[in-house]
C-alpha cells in the first residue's frame, strides 16, 4: 500500500476530526469565552491529553510498532507471535495505566498547582480546575488503549479505525457543550458548562474505546486480558518507552511548559493560544500526524528487510508532500490569521480583543508549521530502527532552550512571545534531526528535493501575495452574518487554493504522478514509481 494513500486515507479522517474541533471550539468560544470557567477547563483538557500524546501517542506507539510489525512479518514471527506479544503487552500495560491515574488523581492538586499555581490568585479557580481534571483524568486510561489497538492496526495497514476515533470525542464534546449550555439557561454559571464537557470527555473514552474493540475483532485481531507478565519482549518494549517517551513528545512536553507560562499571564492567555492552536493544529493533524503514522511501520519493513534505497525514497517523498501542503497551509494562516480568528471565534462571549490577541498568536505559532510536521517526519527514520535515544538528546536541548527563551519573551512580549519560542525551538529540533541523520547515511537531502522545494516558496510566495491583496477587499465580511463569515473564507480557501496549485503546475513544483497519487489514480504503466 502506498505511502500517498495511507496518508489520504488518515489525513481524510483527520480532517473530519478536525472540521468537528473546529465546530467544537467555535461553541465553546460562544458559551465560555475566555474568562476562568474556560482556563479551568483547558487545564482539565490538556492535562490527560498531554500525556496521552506523550505516552500512549507518542512514546508507546513508536516502541509498540516496530516490535509488532517485527513479530508479525519476521522469518520467525506471524499471526501468533503477534497475537502473544500484543497480549503480554495489554495485561501489564492496563494495570500500569490504572496505577497511574489513581495516583494522578490523588495528585491533582499538586499538578495543576504546578501547572497553573496563579489560578489561586481568582477565587474558586483553582479549585474548578482540580475538580475538572479529576473528573477528565480517567480518559487517559481509556484513550491510551485505544492507541495500542491503534498501534496493531495500523502495522496491519489498518490505518482508518485509528484516525476515526477523533470525531467520535469531537461529537461527544459537542453534544456535552449543547447539555451544559441547556442546564445553565438563565444563569451565568459559566462552570456548568465546564462540568458538562468534564463529563462529556471521560464519556467520549468510552465510546472510542468501544468502538476500537469492535474493529479489532473486525480485522480477526483477539485482545485477551492474561495475568501480567514480563515477557524478554515487554521488558524490551520498557527499555525502549523510557527514551521515547522524551524523544516523541517535545512537541508535547513543550505544551506542559507552555502553559505552565500562559497561566502566569493574564486571565484567558490559556484559552486564547488553545483557540490559536486549534487553527495550527488543522495542517499539523492532518499531515503532520498523517505522515507519521503512515511512515513508521512501511520505513519499519524497509528497513527489516535491508532494503535502504526504498527507506530513502519513501523519506524523499514524506518530506516533499510534507512541505507542499505546510507551507502554504503556513503561509494561508500567517497572512489570513485576523480573518479566520474574527470569522470563527468572534461571537457571544468571546471579545474583539480577544479575537485580535488570538491572531497574533496564531501567527506566531504557525511559522513553525513547517518545522512541526517534520519532526513527524524524521523522527520515524530514528524510531523504526530502534533507536529512540539519539532523539532524546536532541528534544531535551530543544526543550532546554525553549525554556530559557520563556523566560526572556514571555514577560516582555506577552502570550505571543511564548508562541514564536515554540515556533524558534521546533525548528530548532528538526534541524538537529536532519543533521544526524545525514551524518549516519540514513536520509540525504537531493538536489531534486531541493529544486522542488524552492519551486514550492515560489508558489506559496505567489499565493500568499494575492491573499494579502484579498484580505483587504473582505475584511468587512469577516465579522459579518453567518453567510457572509462562510463566503469570504470559502473565497480566501478557494482563490488561495486555485493561486497556489496554478503556480506550482507553472513552475513544476509538483508533477502529475504525485498529483495522481494524492487523487488515488492508479498510476499508468511504465511510470516511475515514488512510494513505497
């Protein structure tokens, strides 16, 4: 199966997630604003969502992959290898989760005291947000199975069940923003909606689990809870979560530490980047995630079976849909920030001056679009040969700086400052990433990838010149009717689109057997094949 269609295929459904988190935040915008009902929410949002990025995501996945696909396509592996090894894993890893979200919750004062110690400073905020998060806590437990069933299914090219269950939590938390926004008719208790979406969440876990289970069987997969053991191969897969758990998750941690920041700024900083964010999230999800998933269990068998030349390839090609889609992605955003903030989020008990901080913050944040996706990109190459310590010392150099310039921006320039520093130190990580692994023959950057590349800066240059000179036609719209808010986006999107696609086809940024691919045409005989 070709790298092109597995990333369609999960960056569709990541798409469709995303379209739902846009609604999602757009009510959430309406019904809570920014004030400390929605920071205590965030803060029972981010908390089991950054570790479950971190561990079940991020660390677990990358470790649990390669060694399943190992056990399933080895010379000695096979069906009930791989039946055996994901069974060892699920009886040591449910008790593992559960020990850790009971002593979680035990601990949730200090956490979000850690976390956001200046919510102390409004009365009842503090206290809101350790409630909340007690209450959203247990999802991690929950989301983090669903990511190993994730893991099987994908290193069996499985790749939709996984990328799906996102819209199911976007459905669950939008229907909990419509209950608590009923149950708070006539009243401004702001945290009853906030209980709602707690609840809603640890309810989505459910769902999203029960729906993973249903597609196991599906697939012929059986998940058998045994009496935990450590097998050579779950302590093999311990040794190698330690060092992932860092090296997946910069992105992640630097999250923790971002709002550790954003916290002691003020009140609804926290809810303005989160907004922000979701606006940057919508490339990096869909491609970001999408390559990343996709790659590491085909560069896996690559490399299993010794054949390098096709690992290169499929990493030339990774890097170059990579770039084709975030820089102009990048670039739409950074020049159309004010617009889609004002269009999408200015409503109801969401301010102006909110809407205006948030566009700065989304362009801050977005310049490191790029840089992002391809620390999903390049990680992998470490990952499916096992070796999740050399991007350890890389993300905690990253993460150090990252730190360090906090300190110096944030009180200076405010909540954007701390988003450009995530943007600078990213790219930063991906840097040093390329630069190992070209020094160990693993991926060397063509002349050809180049020469694409630069065509690519030249259509994204063409696009966003005409978006800037469309921006000021519009902008009366953007705070508009409903219609007239859809309309002018659709015509940003559009003309940004049919600009961007015409200059790259003009200068040869992008030929027609990569276009073919992303459409899923079956590519004509004789053609050079450029994936997997």
């Amino acid at each position: 199966m070709s790298l092109v269609k597995n990333v369609g295929t999960i960056g569709g459904l990541t798409a469709l997630s995303r379209v739902f988190g846009f609604l999602r935040d757009m009510l959430l915008a309406r019904a809570l604003g920014a004030g400390a009902a929605a920071d205590a929410w965030q803060i029972a949002f981010i908390l089991p969502n950054t570790f479950r990025r971190l561990f079940a995501e991020g660390a677990f996945s990358v470790a649990f992959v390669p060694m399943y696909s190992r056990a399933l396509h080895g010379d000695a592996g096979g069906e009930e290898a791989a039946q055996k090894f994901t069974n060892d894993v699920l009886a040591v890893f449910v008790w593992v989760l559960l020990g850790f979200t009971a002593v979680a919750m035990l601990a949730m004062p200090g956490l979000v005291w850690l976390l956001a110690r200046d919510f102390q400073e409004v009365p009842g905020k503090f206290e809101l947000s350790v409630t909340l998060s007690r209450i959203t806590f247990p999802y991690l437990a929950l989301v983090s199975l669903v990511a190993m069933i994730s893991g099987v299914l994908n290193a069996r090219s499985r790749f939709a069940p996984g990328a799906f269950v996102p819209v199911l939590l976007n459905i669950v938390l939008i229907a909990a923003i419509g209950i608590g926004y009923w149950l708070r008719a006539g009243t401004e208790n702001l945290a009853i909606t906030a209980y709602a979406l707690a609840f809603g969440l640890f309810a989505a876990g459910v769902a999203q689990l029960a729906y993973m289970i249903w597609a196991t069987r599906r697939a012929g997969v059986k998940l058998v809870l045994r009496r935990p053991k450590l097998s050579p191969e779950v302590k093999r897969l311990s040794y190698l979560i330690l060092p992932a758990t860092f090296g997946a998750g910069i992105y992640q941690i630097s999250q923790f530490v971002d709002t550790f920041f954003a916290t002691s700024l003020p009140q609804g900083s926290l809810t303005l980047l989160k907004f922000a964010d979701r606006l940057n999230q919508m490339p990096l999800g869909i491609i970001g995630i999408a390559l990343g998933t996709a790659i590491l269990p085909m560069l896996a068998r690559h490399i299993q079976t010794g054949d390098n030349r096709e690992a290169q390839r499929l990493q030339s090609n990774a890097v170059e849909i990579a770039l084709l889609l975030t820089l102009p992605g990048a670039a739409a955003l950074a020049v159309c920030a004010e617009a889609f903030t004002t269009a999408i989020f200015l409503q109801g008990k969401m301010e102006p001056a909110d809407v205006a901080i948030m566009a700065n913050i989304t362009v801050a944040l977005v310049i490191g679009l790029p840089s992002y996706v391809l620390i999903k990109v390049f990680q992998p190459a470490f990952f499916s040969r096992e070796d999740t310590k050399t991007p350890v010392w890389i993300a905690a150099a990253a993460l150090a700086v990252n730190i360090a310039i906090n300190f110096y921006v944030v009180p200076r320039y405010g909540i954007v400052g701390l988003a450009g520093a995530t943007a600078f130190t990213a790219t930063l990580n991906v840097a040093t990433l390329y630069a190992i692994l070209q020094m160990r023959g693993w991926f060397h950057w063509s002349w050809k990838l180049s020469s694409r590349i630069l065509r690519q800066i030249v259509a994204t240059a063409a696009m966003g010149l005409a978006l800037w000179l469309l921006m000021g036609v519009l902008s009366p719209f953007f705070s508009g009717s409903v219609p007239e808010r859809v309309l002018s986006l659709s015509a940003l999107i559009v003309i940004g689109l049919i600009v961007f696609f015409g200059t790259a086809f003009a200068v040869g940024a992008i030929d027609k057997d990569l276009i073919a691919q992303l459409r899923r045409r079956k590519k004509k005989a004789g053609d050079t094949p450029i994936t997997e």
